[in-house]
C-alpha cells in the first residue's frame, strides 16, 4: 500500500509504519541480551551516563526541581530503560527510522523557543518556553505508552496538566477543541525536507479531553531536561491514545470551535482517526490491536481498553460509537 501525499510523491507504506516486522535484528539482539536489564530500578538508571541527553550550548540540560511524584502516576510495572526511551523513537522530522533520531536531534536548539496561544483566546500572546514551563509545578507521571505500530514502553515523565495552562490562558467558553503545532526547521530536521506528512506536524484533542487530569504537557524524563528526541522543549503526553497524538516540540496552541485537521489524520483518515483512544477492539485496517509487545519483553501481552486507563476516562466517551469515531 502506498500513501499518497499533497505534493504528489509516493512513499512506501513500509516506511510510514513499520509492521509487526518492528522488531528487527539490532534490537531483537538487544533485548534478549539485556533480558535483565528491566530489573535496573531509576535509582541505577540515574548513575548510567546518557551521551544523548541534550548538551548543545543554549539547550538547558540536567536536573528538574522540585518535581512531586503524582499520585495518577501507573503502579506495578516496570519502567523502561531511559536508554531505550531516548534511542528508540518516532520523530518523522529528523527520520522514519527508530534509532536515528536520537544522534539527528543532539544539537536541535531548545532555545531560544516560543510558544503562541491564539485562537479563541481573549488575547492571543506569544509566550517564552520559560514562562509555560513555570505555570504550573512539575510532576513525574509514569505512564504506559501504546505506539499504534503494536510496541509498548513504560516512562517516568515529568510535566503537569494541559488544565494548568488552559485555565491561565482565557479560553473562550465556545472552544470545544484544541490544536497543537509544532516546530517545522528544514534547516534542523532532515526528515522534514521530505514529504512524508503535511509539516508540521499537527495534533489536536476535544476540549473536555485536554482539561482531563491525565492530559500533560511533559518537559522531562527520568528527573532530567526531556531528551530532544522525546520532543523537547514541550510535548504532550495523553496516555490512553495511541503514541502519535503525543505531537513533540510544540510552537502553538490554537483553541477552536470545530474539530481541527492532524497531521495522521489528514494523511490517511481510514487509518488514524482524529480521537485514536487505544482500543484492541478495532483493528488498524492494516493490522490487528489487539496485542502489543512491551519493548524488552519477548512474548505480547494484551492491549487494554484506553491503554488501562479506562477507570479514568472512559466517561468522556458515554455515548459514541467508537467504532466509528476510532
Ligand atoms: N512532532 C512529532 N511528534 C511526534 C511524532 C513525530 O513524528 N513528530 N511521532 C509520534 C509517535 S508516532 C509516537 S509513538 C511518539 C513517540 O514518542 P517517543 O519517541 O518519546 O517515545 O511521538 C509522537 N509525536
Ligand atoms: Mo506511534
């Protein structure tokens, strides 16, 4: 199958999402060599040195804080390694490969970094980085992972909720949605020079999905400054949706009365709907969701109802047929 793109040029679907073929020989190697390596705790993970934590001059890196550890964090599973977390990535604007945006995104510059509000706002502002970071205090969330390709991780991000922001931002009352924009530089990111998706890359959620507690802004991982390849300076965490809805390095933040156009969804709408809650019960047209596999773990285990987190949300959902609205 082939997805066909606004300027015309065919890219192998193969390219686009990886089958369940995902698991290819470097990392099949990897993970049944380091079988073990899961039982590290943070602690021991904190003293390994991480060459590809941002260390670009005018990109702060290090340690967050004052971060709380946040009670609606996910218990009882083991967290993934932060080397996996930082070298196995979808960042289509530096490469469809997973491995190689970790080396592309190291001297990607976090600063200077705008974020504009605009839309139905009061008053549309452009904010500095520095300001939406202090808007609310930090938080580390651990939270499950589902990537609509079939792999799964477990991280401890830091952030704090979308609400925070929301509330401090004068959202007129008819928003019923929001869109986030993020960074398009041909000059820093390879990958966008291609037409893979319509750059940048866009994401968007209901309103009343934003304002859910759950739903965070992220800025770190694992106590320190968010690795660039994980979508600093700010992305957005959901964690009952597929991974692609968690748009990295956000530039704008737009507020709007009618369902905003996405990158994913407007490249190929049968495959990925604009709500993308995990669900096993409806396949990608493509491939079944029903199982997902746990990077670092060899057998699958079953994908859950919005990735386990349906005690939260599945209330904002009453009502519609999610197989339709998938
Ligand atoms: N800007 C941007 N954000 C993005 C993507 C992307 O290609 N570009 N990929 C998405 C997909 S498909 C996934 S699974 C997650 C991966 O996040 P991670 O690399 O931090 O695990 O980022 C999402 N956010
Ligand atoms: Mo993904």
């Amino acid at each position: 199958m082939l997805i066909k793109s606004k300027n015309s040029t065919f890219i192998p679907s193969s390219e686009i999402t990886p089958k369940s073929t995902y698991l290819n020989r470097r990392e099949f190697l990897r993970n049944a060599g380091f079988a073990g390596a899961a039982s590290f705790g943070a602690g021991a993970l904190g003293e390994l040195a991480f060459p590809d934590r941002a260390q670009a001059a005018g990109n702060p890196s290090g340690k967050i804080e004052g971060v709380q550890k946040s009670p609606l964090s996910t218990t009882g599973e083991k967290l993934n390694s932060l080397k996996d977390i930082s070298n196995y990535n979808n960042y289509y604007e530096f490469s469809t490969d997973k491995y190689e945006p970790a080396d592309l995104a190291k001297n990607f510059k976090t600063r200077p970094w705008t974020v504009s509000i605009d839309g139905l706002v009061k008053k549309p502002k452009i904010y500095d980085i520095d300001a939406i970071l202090k808007m609310a205090a930090p938080e580390e969330r651990v939270y499950r992972h589902r990537c609509v390709e079939g792999w799964s991780m477990v991280m401890p991000w830091i952030g704090f909720p979308i609400s925070a922001l929301i509330k401090q931002v004068d959202v007129l009352p008819k928003a019923g949605f929001v869109k986030f924009t993020t960074l398009l530089d041909t000059q820093q990111m390879p990958g966008a020079r291609r037409p893979v998706l319509d750059w940048p890359y866009t994401e968007g959620l209901r309103m009343d999905e934003a304002m859910h507690p759950l739903a965070i802004f992220t800025f770190g991982l694992y106590g320190e400054v968010l690795p660039n390849q994980n979508g600093a300076p700010l992305r957005i965490t959901v964690p009952w949706k597929y991974g692609f809805k968690s748009g990295k390095a956000i530039t704008k933040i737009t507020f709007s009365e009618r369902q905003p156009s996405t990158a994913w969804n407007s490249s190929a709408p049968n495959e990925y709907g604009f709500y993308s809650n995990v669900n096993p019960n409806v396949d990608h047209p493509r491939w079944s969701q029903k199982t997902e596999r746990r990077l670092g773990e060899f057998f699958k285990r079953p994908t859950l109802m919005f990735n386990g987190y349906g005690d939260q949300v599945a209330s904002l959902y009453n009502g519609m047929d999610l197989k339709k609205n998938f």
